[in-house]
C-alpha cells in the first residue's frame, strides 16, 4: 500500500465510488458481501486498493497545503517539479494563531518587526504525491491557495 486505508467514515462519505471501483472489477453488492465474509483479507486488499487510488487522485489536484502552529505558518506551493515554502513566525508573547483573532491581528499587522517571514524552494525528496501525503500525515490540509499567494504578492512587492 503507497498511502494510508482510509477511515471507516471516508469509506462511508465515498460510498456511491467504492460501488463505482468495485463494479469496473465485476464486484456487485451480492458478492461484495460475500467477500468480506468469507474472505476478508481479500475485501481489505480491495480496500487499500481503493484509499491508493483516492489518494493518488486528490493528491494529484493538490496544488496547496497548509500547516497551521500557535507561533507559525507553513504554506506550501505544491507545482510539478519543486514544492515552494513560505514560514511565517509570529514573535510576539501570548500569540496563538489558532485562535481567530490572534490570526486576524497577523493579518492587520503583517509588517509589525515581531513577524518573520522566510521563503524557500525544493525539489521532491520523492514521488510529488509521496511528499504531500507525508506533509499531509504531519498536520498540513490541501487549500485553495489564497493565502499563500497573498502573502507571495505581500513578500515581492
């Protein structure tokens, strides 16, 4: 397995395309019950198959992540050959940018001294979908992008 199985709640969330996957193998609901009765090391191997394949897909249209941290930003742009990073650490006593209105101070106080922002650039260490899910693994979520490309206009101009 590439990726992790997914939970027993994405399974449910993904139900009409678990049917999908198992139908394009000639699957029906008749045998699918059948099988994770009497061979359920099979139904599992059919279930790794699927996390991989669903994983594979989102991770493919990912083109941002985000980790947020009570002190710190890490935004990441995800592109074909290299993964761009910007920190953003917030210096600053009793600061949590967990907390709305911690964040909403850093964003109407982005040039305050206490903030530091640092930019970067790498290659993939591995497969591009392997270094996401792994960034994905330590608490990074997929977003839209805004506040990164917020934040890169702030830094360039």
């Amino acid at each position: 397995m590439k990726y992790t199985k997914l939970s027993k709640e994405q399974f449910e969330e993904l139900n009409e395309e678990f049917s999908v996957f198992l139908a394009a193998q000639s699957i029906d609901v008749k045998e699918w019950t059948t099988i994770k009765k009497e061979q359920p090391e099979l139904a599992d191997k059919e279930m790794e198959v699927f996390s991989d394949f669903v994983w594979e897909k989102v991770l493919s249209k990912a083109n941002y992540l985000e980790h947020f941290s009570s002190d710190s930003l890490n935004l990441f742009k995800c592109t074909a050959d290299a993964i761009e990073r910007i920190v953003v650490k917030v210096n600053k006593e009793g600061i949590n940018l967990l907390e709305s209105k911690d964040f909403e101070w850093l964003l109407d106080n982005s040039k305050d001294p206490r903030i530091e922002y640092l930019k970067g650039k790498k290659a993939y260490h591995q497969e591009r979908n392997e270094d996401l899910f792994d960034l994905i693994q330590k608490g990074s979520v997929v977003s839209d992008g805004k506040l990164y490309e917020a934040i890169f206009k702030m830094l360039v101009a």
